[in-house]
C-alpha cells in the first residue's frame, strides 16, 4: 500500500486543490492507496472541509502544536510500505508513471530512502543512476556537515516526496515545539550527517508546482537574527546582507564538497 499524507492548517482552500490534483493520479497507480490528512487543530470552518473531502484517516491534533507534532501523528497514521507526504500548498501536475517510476526506484535501490519530487538545488555532489526499467534518477551524496545550511543547500526537503517506511523509521520524529524552519534545518543536518540513506530526485521532471504563499522570515537561528537586524539598516542593510550571503555559500560549498569526497 502507498500513503498519500497531506500536511495542513488552516488553509483548506489550497488543500482541496492539492487532494483533487492528486486523488485521480493515485487512484490510477495500479497499487492499493490510502488517503491520510494531518490537521493542526485548524479553525471549525476549515475542519468542515477537510471532513467533506474523501480522506480514508485523519489526524487532528487537539491544539495547534506545530510542523513537527503534525507530521508525526500523521506519519503515525499511515499504513503503507511508503509514504507520498505533500504539505496542502503543492498542486500534482505529473502523471500515475512518474509516482510508479519513484516507487520503483525505492525498490530496487537499497540505499535510496527517499525520493524528492520536486526540483532539488542543492550544491551536493550527485550520481547519476538507472533502473533496470530506465527510470533515470540522481542520487545525492550525505553532506555529513554537523551545521545546519541555508535552506536548498541541502537535498533532503519537505517539499514533495516519496519515502519508505524503513527510512522514516530509521530517522526518528521530527523535532517538536519549535520553529517550523528549526524543525526542517534539524531534519536536513540529521538526513546530511548519517551514513544509511541517500535521498534521489527523478532527473528532468516537474511534477508539483508551489500554489501558497512565500515562507516569512523566520527567525530561528543566528544568521536569520542578523539578516533581521541588517533590514533595520537603510539602504546598506541588503547590501551587507548579500555579501554575507555569498560568503556563508561559498564556505557551505566548499566544506560540503570536500567533507562529501572524504567521506564517502
């Protein structure tokens, strides 16, 4: 069986059009699927139309706890042997092939645990792999950076994916009680820093398209403190701002594609 889990709160509008992009895509796999929603405890109006829409579980949270309680109850709630998890700002606009050719890859690739589903920018060295079939797919070395990166430096995303149950398990829960960019930078330096999994993308496809709004500013950590800081300086503040940028890149890059060739 494959699990479709939607991540969501308070925004049912996009999560209907994600459900509905998805829904006929999965039902046409030719594999058992089920259906999983995992609400933040939103407002009674959006939870009435999460109930009106063909979900085969839901996880409610009680009170509104954060990314990192929602994805775990709802990974707690599947049943598959791997796991689709879309957060409801992401509209399908693949084909039932593309998720058959990523579930095929986590088949036959012992090392692969997880495959991105959307275009992946990150600096990591890559190898390029195939199927037995021809499915082409590129597979990410681990960083092992003990750090967190800036966000897409690093492969592993909470954009759309496909995992397996075997990786979910083997990485643990999500942090908890934090910032939502603390809970994804945890993951990401976790996933970079061990030696089991490897996280693939499908070369050359687009198969999701982002319909919400940007991510604000979020800060927690030491460098969004002070990119925070810099934007009370008129006209110098941005300025400041890129250099240091391009500079904490540039020293990411570097220690990433060394650290990734002596470690591999």
């Amino acid at each position: 069986m494959i699990s479709f889990l939607f991540i969501t709160y308070n925004r049912s509008d996009l999560l209907v059009k994600s459900f509905s992009s998805l829904r006929g895509a999965a039902l046409n796999l030719g594999v058992p699927v089920e259906f999983v929603v995992a609400d933040d405890a939103s407002d009674q109006e959006h939870q009435m139309i999460i109930n009106s829409l063909n979900f085969d579980s839901q996880s409610i949270l009680n009170f509104n706890c954060g990314l990192g309680a929602n994805v775990n109850k709802g990974l707690a709630s599947c049943k598959g042997e791997m796991i689709v998890q879309v957060q409801d700002d992401w509209i399908f606009v693949g084909q039932p092939s593309d998720f058959i050719d990523a579930i095929q890859v986590l088949r036959t690739d012992p090392e692969v645990g997880i495959v991105q589903l959307t275009d992946v920018m990150s600096d990591i060295p890559t190898e390029r792999r195939f199927t037995l079939s021809g499915v082409v797919y590129d597979v990410f070395r681990n960083d092992r950076l003990p750090w967190n990166r800036d966000g897409g430096l690093r492969p592993y995303s909470d954009c759309p994916h496909i995992k397996s149950v075997g990786f979910v398990e083997e990485m643990g829960p999500y942090l908890e009680g934090v910032a939502m960019t603390v809970t994804e930078h945890d993951f990401k330096r976790r996933v970079a820093t061990q030696g089991r999994w490897r996280v693939a993308q499908m070369s050359s496809r687009r198969l999701f398209i982002h319909i919400g709004a940007d991510h604000s500013l979020n800060p927690g950590g030491k460098r969004n403190k002070l990119i925070i800081l810099l934007h009370k300086i008129p006209f110098l503040g941005k300025w400041i701002e890129s250099i240091l940028r391009k500079i904490w890149r540039g020293t990411d890059h570097l220690a990433a594609v060394v650290a990734s060739h002596l470690l591999s």
